[in-house]
C-alpha cells in the first residue's frame, strides 16, 4: 500500500484539550500534519475538525479508530481527494506600486482569480480560494514582484457523500445507539469502513 | 402562571443544600461506594482533606509515602476489587508522581479515578507556586481527564469520570480541581450518576453474523487454539469464558494480564504465552489453525516477530476495544464487543468437542518443557535456591487461594509462570508498562481489595528499593502484606539478557542491598531472611501463618536465567529451552 493524501473529518464535542488529544494521536506515530482546521459543524454544539496527512490507507484507518476512541469523538472519517469537495484559502501582499505599475501583474492576478481584499497606498492584499497546487503557483507568480506575506488557511473539506450529521448525531443521544452510530465497526464494507 | 413558577422554585430551593466543591467531592465518592482512597496532601488540595477530617468515619483514607504509591495502590485494589480505585494528590509534584502509575493504569486498562488539587483558576498560566500543566502532562497516558474551575460542574464531572473509568474498556481519569473550587460554596442538588456520555460508546453493538461466521470457523477446526487476556476479567466474563473453554474444548493459554481468569490447573488450561511463558502455547501458535484471541491485544511480548506470527492460522478476535481490531493482527473474524455478551452468543452456536490428538501435543511440548527447565527449577540438585522452587513451596502452602502481586523481572516472570491460582483477580502484576517498584504499593491496595484473602508480594531486590518507603504505609495502616523478596543481589532480567545477548558484560546491574530485614525492623515489620533450603518452608509458614504483615528474604541463585525464551526479534516458534539454544 503506498502513501497518498487523506483528508480526515473528526466531529467532536466542543471541549478544550481535544485538539491536543487528537494531535498527540498523530505525534506520538511520527506522523506529521499537512493541514489542520477546527470549526462549528453542520450541528450547532458539535465541532469538525478537518486534518491532512499524507500516509497508506491501513495506517490513516487505524489513526481513525485510535481518533474515535477518544471519550469526547463523536465520529471520524477518512476520504481520498476525489471523495471531497475542498479548499484552501491564501492570501498574498505585495506593493501596491509594483501592481500599479506594471500591467502584466495585473493580468496575472486576474488569471489566477486573485480578488483584492485590502488596498492600501504600500501595499495590496489578495485572497485566492482554490486547491493547493492553485495557491501555490501564485507564489512563485509574485515572488518577482516582491511579494511580501504569504498565508495559506487548513484545508475546509466537504464529503461528497454525506448526508450531513444532524440524523447521525440522533443516534447517539440513544443511550442504545443504533446502526448508524457503529457503522465503522462494520468491517464487511472492507475498505470503505470510514467512508459515509 | 406566577405562582406555578414560584411554587417550582421553592421546591428545587428545598432540595439543595449549599456546601463547598469539597464536600461535593466527598459526596460523589460516597455515592459511588468509594470505600478507600489512597492519597497525599498538600497545599492546593488541601480543602478537600479539610472536608475529609468530617467524613473519616465513612471513607477511609491511607496515607501513603509517594504519589506514586498511591496511584499503584489504587491500581492494586481496583484489579482485586472490580471496583474504581480512587488516588488524592497535591498540584505540582504531587501530580507528576502521579504519570508512572497514570501510563500502568492507562496500558492495562485498570479503572482509576485520580482527584488532584491545582492553584487557584486566576493563578493558572502564571507559574505559580506548585503549578504545572497537569491536564496537558496526563492526556497521553489517560483515558479521559478534566481542570474544573467552578464547583458547580463537580457533581456531573465526577460523575462522568467515574462512569468513563469504569465501563467499556476500563482506564485512568483525572480530575484537576483547581482550589478555588474546592473552597466555593454553591447550591449542591444531589449527585446523580453518569449512564450516558453521547459521544462515547463504552461497548461495540454485536453483531449476530460475525458470532455465526466466528462459530463456523471454529466448528471446522482441527486444531483450534484459545488465548485469552485481561479482557475476560475486566468484563468479569469468568464464567461465560470457562463455559465456552469447556463445551469447545479447545486448550487455552493466557497472557501475563489474563492469568487466573480459569484455574491454571484446569485440564484446558494450556499455559502462559509470551516471551517467558510457555513452551507449548508458543510454540503451537504457530501449528494451530484457528486462533480465538479474547480479551487481549497481541503485545509484541506476545506475539515475538509479527511477521512470523500465527501466519497459517485463521485468527478469530472478540474484544470491546474496536481500535484492537486488526491493530498487529490481521483477523479472519472480528467480534466486537464486551465479551460478557458475546462469549455465551458464541458457546450457544458452538459443537461440543474434544481434540485428544491436538491436546497430546500440548503434552508432549509440557513434557519437553518440564524436562528441560520446569524440573531443575522446582526440584534443583544443587545448593543455590531457585526462585521456582520458592514459588512451588509457597504453591504447596496457600493452594492457589492467593493474591500473588509481582513487580517487574524475573521474579515477575517465575512467579507468573509457576504460581497457582484457582481465583480469578489473584495476579496483580504490571503487565503492559513493566513498572519496577509496583508491586508493594499495589499489594497495600490489593489487600484493602480483598482483606479476606492473603496477599504476597514478590519483589526483586532492585525493585523493591524503588517503592520501599510504602512500608511506612504497612506499618501505619496496617494492611496484611506478605512481602517476599527474591534477592539474586543482581538486576536479574536485565543482566540476564546482558549474558546472553551482550556477551556477559555486566554493565550496572550489580546492585547492593540493605539489610532488608533490618530495614523492616525499623518500620516495625518482622521478618527474616533465608539462605539455606532447609530453612525456606518454615521461613514460608511463619511468614503466611504471621498475624500481620511479614517481610522474607530468600536468596537465590545469583546468576540463573529464566526459560524457556522467545529472545527479541524472533518469532514465537523459536523459542528457546535453555542458554546453550539462543
Ligand atoms: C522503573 C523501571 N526501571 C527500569 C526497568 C528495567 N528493568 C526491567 S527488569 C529490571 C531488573 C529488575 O531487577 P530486580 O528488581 O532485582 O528483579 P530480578 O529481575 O532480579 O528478579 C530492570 C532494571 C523497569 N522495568 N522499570
């Protein structure tokens, strides 16, 4: 099995600690974190926390299950790129004279789907949504340019195939959760165990 | 309307009582049967021992001499008692000697519940004196764990920890309560217990087609074999397990963690595994074709090189833990879920047998393992005392009827390999962590367990020194300890694997003694020690038939070695029966 980009979608309760909790899993394994995001979910009072890493798909499966262990887990997912819908968001500053100036600059801004967000006599900042291989080309569009910050967001990914949380979250308010709340302890669906 | 609301609010007012975050502790524990706890003061948890002074007569509490005593005590008296041991300590270092027994707790899965003080909640982050990160220092090594600020929350919060350390698979929890909530006084409404945490699911649903394709299997076996851990004891799934062992009758073999789940004289039982266990049971992992692991988790002390593991064998796991699941261990069928639910599920659907031939090699291999090793080990022609023939002696006056609690090396390895127990919860032992220093803590805690039964601790002289302070404890609390070093006046196991695996460079295991009798004398325990063999069975009544607690010293064989041996690295069929194999 070789190593390929899992996206990992946790939903947890809101509690302090967590995050260090669900890192640790990932640290203690040498296992290094590409992109981690936290955010409110679908369901209010539940959290998602998105993460990627980069490894085979029997290590990402039971880096999930040590995940869903952990007392205040609700649920976690693991899914290839071709199973999501995703983002990053970067943004870039660079002087505002350059821009002014030269016209190709602006061109490029406009091919890649740069939208200003800050315009100011020094200097400009623009925001590009996209996959990471989008925002990264842009870097090396304005290093000649004199870019002067780089930022790039945690990946935000939505499953394609889910349903969402909210019937799923039913569940687990039973004190006999049914079969939706287990459904990765089915492991007749083989390798599709954490896939919705 | 109005009146309605008011007349609703008089009634909750007349419920609550006000009290201070301490007595709030006290009273969760009381409503949790908490009988003992084991602890430590000191400055920020000292309103919770100022509200102990009032409940003295409901909770007794021992005084131990470290931290770290407490927690293994605690450990000690929850795997004896099937109930939550419960462990006090201060902030700071009270709280860090707490992280060896935690990382114990956390890898053999024994519930504990652990109360630490911390400073003040405006004082957190600042440095303050005996201040440290406790939640952030303990998430590795617990289950789950809380910082409450506001006595309010101390109900419903001990509440979980309790539900948390004690269901599913068992685990330590810590409660961080910071001083102030101690001190605050708030409207207490009564404690309920916690039965439902919504993101935590403590059993697996079972599911019905995995139990028929797990009978199945082991209905077409020819040579199935059973190994069974922890897991069947902290489900207290004994009986359910014994019944299966006995309709199926297939041959079965524990884990250090599993031992006196069934009697080890039991005609099924086949002995220890692992790599100082038995000589069959490892060597026939590898000859089975089915394997039925229950309530264990394939720990490389086991299982000796995964990729020479079972390969032939089609592999059958029960166990409550679904990340267990295929951890080390391909499965061919995956039981999940407490096996006090799924053992009686599967002897339903399983054929009454016997495998005379099968069980022959079982014998066949004892007979090997009892000419080469087992025979000069309990009966040895020559002068120098060996730790088996100690253990076969005090066999012969407790009848498995024993607490046997055993700290780490080989005399942890001798006592587990030929200690007779005919109970389960008899075998307190620091499995998974291998922590030197355990066993007279935790033999205080097993014998505040299970005060009917007698307990002896058997100790190395190494590591005896490392907790020896807790005979301070024995000797004002006065538990019924049997304390039983073996002394080989070296760091046996580790210079043991020196000789065999370092070329006999004995680096730093040459390790000097006090008079450990006179040492016991000064805390006011009797006791003896013994060099000579006729002297050892007398030394051993006097010290089991002693009124109270007893401490004797044997000295063995200096430079003896434990075997049989799976040596690091190897697979378990290549196990070895002597020096002259490895
Ligand atoms: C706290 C701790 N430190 C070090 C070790 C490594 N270790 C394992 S066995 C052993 C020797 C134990 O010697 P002793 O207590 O005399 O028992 P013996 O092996 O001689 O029976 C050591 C040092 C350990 N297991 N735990």
């Amino acid at each position: 099995m070789s190593k390929q980009e899992y996206t990992i979608t946790v939903y947890t309760e809101n509690q302090i600690g967590l995050l260090n909790r669900i890192a640790i899993i990932f640290s203690r394994r040498k296992i290094n974190i590409d992109s981690l995001n936290t955010s409110p979910s679908e369901v209010d009072s539940v959290h998602r926390f998105t993460i990627v890493i980069n490894e085979t798909e029997e290590v990402v499966r039971k880096l999930c299950r040590q995940i869903e262990k952990q007392v205040e887990v609700l649920k976690a997912y693991y899914n290839t790129a071709d199973e999501i819908v995703w983002q990053e968001l970067a943004l870039y500053k660079v002087p505002t004279e350059v821009i002014a100036a030269e016209v190709k600059v602006e061109r490029l801004l406009r091919e890649h789907g740069a939208k200003a967000v800050v315009i100011r006599k020094d200097y400009t900042v623009f925001e590009v949504a996209g996959h990471r291989e989008e925002t990264d080309k842009l870097i090396r569009v304005l290093e000649p340019f004199g870019l002067i910050e780089f930022v790039r967001s945690g990946r935000v990914a939505i499953i394609k195939a889910s349903d969402g949380f909210h019937e799923k979250l039913k569940e687990f308010e039973y004190r006999e959760p049914g079969e939706e709340a287990i459904e990765n302890e089915y492991l007749d669906q083989g390798e599709k165990v954490f896939t919705m | 309307m109005e009146t309605l609301a008011l007349q609703k609010e008089a009634t909750t007012v007349q419920t609550t009582t006000t009290i201070s975050g301490s007595e709030a502790v006290l009273k969760a524990l009381l409503a949790e049967k908490v009988d003992t706890v084991f602890g430590y003061p000191g400055g920020a948890i000292m309103p919770i021992y100022d509200a102990l002074y009032d409940y003295n007569d409901r909770l007794k509490h021992i005084l131990v001499r470290h931290e770290q005593g407490a927690i293994h005590a605690a450990q000690g008296y929850a795997r004896v008692s099937g109930k939550v041991g419960v462990v006090f300590a201060t902030s700071g270092p009270g709280a860090t000697n707490l992280v060896t027994g935690l990382a114990d707790a956390m890898i053999d899965s024994t519930p504990v519940v652990c109360i630490t003080g911390q400073v003040f909640a405006h004082l957190l982050g600042t440095d303050a004196f005996q201040e440290t990160d406790v939640i952030n220092i303990t998430t590795p090594v617990t289950k789950w764990n809380y910082q409450v600020t506001d006595a309010t929350e101390i109900p419903s919060v001990l509440a979980k920890a309790f539900y948390i350390a004690g269901s599913g698979r068992p685990g330590p929890v810590v409660i961080d309560i910071t001083k102030n909530a101690q001190l605050q006084m708030f409207e207490y409404a009564g404690y309920k217990r916690c039965e439902h945490i919504r993101s935590y699911r403590p059993k697996p649903i079972v599911r019905k087609e995995y139990i028929q394709q797990a009978a199945q299997l082991i209905n077409g076996a020819e040579r199935p074999f059973i190994i069974f851990g922890q897991g069947v004891v902290l489900g207290k799934a004994e009986k359910e397990f014994l019944r299966f062992v006995e309709k199926s009758g297939i041959p079965a073999a524990w884990t250090i963690m599993g031992m006196g789940a069934i009697p080890t004289d039991h005609p099924l039982a086949a002995g220890m595994l692992g790599m100082h266990g038995n000589y069959g049971p490892n060597l026939l992992t590898n000859e089975c074709d089915v394997l039925i692991a229950i309530g264990m988790r394939f720990d490389d002390r086991v299982t000796g090189r995964l990729d020479k593991y079972a390969k032939q064998a089609k592999i059958v796991h029960l166990d409550i833990d679904p990340a267990e699941i295929d951890k080390n261990v391909k499965t061919a069928v995956p039981v999940w879920g407490d096996c006090k639910e799924t053992l009686p599920l599967l002897t339903e659907l399983i054929e009454q047998k016997v495998y005379p031939q099968w069980l022959q090699r079982f014998k066949d291999c004892q007979a090997k393992e009892d000419q080469k090793v087992i025979q000069n080990e309990l009966h040895p022609a020559g002068d120098v005392m060996t730790m088996g023939e100690v253990l076969r002696n005090l066999n012969e006056l407790t009848n498995g009827e024993a607490i046997i609690v055993t700290d780490v090396g080989q005399h942890q390895m001798v006592a587990c390999r030929y200690a007779k127990m005919n109970n389960t919860r008899s075998n307190v032992t620091s499995g998974g962590l291998g922590t030197m220093g355990f066993a007279l803590p935790a033999a205080i805690g097993a014998a505040y367990g299970d005060p009917s039964r007698t307990t002896v601790a058997i100790i190395g002289d190494g590591g005896f020194q490392m907790t020896l302070q807790e005979l301070g404890t024995i000797m004002q609390f006065k538990p019924n300890v049997k304390i039983m070093i073996l002394n080989n006046q070296f760091l046996g196991m580790v210079r043991q694997w020196q000789e065999l695996f370092h070329q006999r460079r004995y680096s730093f295991v040459d390790i000097t003694s006090p008079d450990f009798v006179q040492v016991a004398k000064g805390f006011g325990i009797p006791g003896q020690s013994v060099s000579d063999r006729k002297d050892l069975r007398s030394a051993l009544e006097t010290m089991i038939n002693a009124d109270g607690s007893y401490l004797l010293e044997v000295m063995v064989g200096k430079e003896n070695n434990v075997f049989p041996m799976v040596p690091q690295g190897r697979g378990v069929a290549e196990i070895v029966l002597g020096s002259d194999e490895v």
